[in-house]
C-alpha cells in the first residue's frame, strides 16, 4: 500500500527512459548491465522528491496488436476501478493471421457472502463499455472469462501456464 518507495543506501538507482536502474554489489553477476554498471529493470518508475520512487507497472507489458502497441497494465488499471472485480490478469495470447496478438483477460469477482462465486459481482458488460469508451477497439479485449480466483502458485505469483488455458478454453 506505500505510495513511494525509497531506496536502501547501499545501492545507486536512476530512471532510464521511465525504468528503474539499479547499480549495487548485491546485483547477480548473470544479469545484463550498462557501461557504468547499471542494472536496467523492466519496473516503469516515476521520481519522487530526491531519493524515492513511485512504481508504475511494467515495461515488458507492452504488445503489439495489429501492429500497433498495446499497454496491458493500463487495461487491468482500467478492469481493477469497476465495481465487483476483485482482480484481473491482462495478457497477450499469440495469434496466427497477422494480428500478432489478441488481448484476453481473466477477471475475479469480490467475495460474496459466505465465498466467492463465479462471476459475482463482476458485470462483463459494463467492463466492455468502460473499455470501449477509452481504448482503441484494436486494444480492447478479444477474450474475457470471469473466475472463483485466479490461479496462484506456490509462492504467490499468477499461475502463467494455467491462466493461459483457461483463457484458450
């Protein structure tokens, strides 16, 4: 819930392009980095004051469809402010025929009573016309399934080989 972050003072950060790079000796000596040791993340960050940062998304959640880039995050931000969605997964599914892409997005509802049902509370409707009215109709969503929970592994992070068959089915 921090609205900021400020970094720990034995590492160096700045903004690259909108991404946050970091340079410290704890960095894996695997990972790529620049000519003056910076460690550029696909996190998009924006400063705040002299030595904090504000997350922004991410910058791999970029795609292209019909040519054209698509930013996934700002679809979920958009899902996440309507009324009943608990939490939803944008992603890209690849797709033969020269579209590149096509946006699916898997949707959550709030709890509802005793437990979650699926689809509760979630209007799929109104999501669409709440895209509609801010997206190109090439970034809108080609598939959208509502869910009882999203799959999680083990460790907390989506479930990526899972979510992707649900959407496919």
């Amino acid at each position: 819930g921090e609205e900021f972050f400020a970094p720990f003072p034995t590492l160096d950060w700045q903004i690259i392009e909108e991404r946050l790079a970091v340079r410290s000796p704890y960095i894996s000596p695997d990972l790529p980095l620049d000519t003056s040791g910076f460690f550029t993340s696909n996190d998009r960050v924006e400063p705040c004051g002299t030595n904090a940062f504000a997350l922004k998304g991410r910058a791999d959640a970029v795609t292209k469809v019909g040519g054209k880039r698509v930013d996934l995050e700002e679809i979920r931000a958009l899902i996440k402010k309507v009324a009943g969605v608990a939490d939803c997964v944008v992603m890209a599914l690849a797709e033969s025929g020269g579209r590149e892409h096509q946006i699916g997005v898997l949707i959550q509802g709030q709890e509802a009573g005793g437990g979650v049902e699926v689809g509760a509370g979630v209007d799929t409707e109104l999501i669409r016309r709440t895209l509609v009215d801010v997206l190109e109709p090439y970034a809108l969503p080609r598939r959208m399934k509502t869910v009882e929970r999203i799959p999680m592994q083990e460790n907390g992070k989506y479930d990526w080989p899972a979510i992707v068959r649900l959407l496919r089915t």
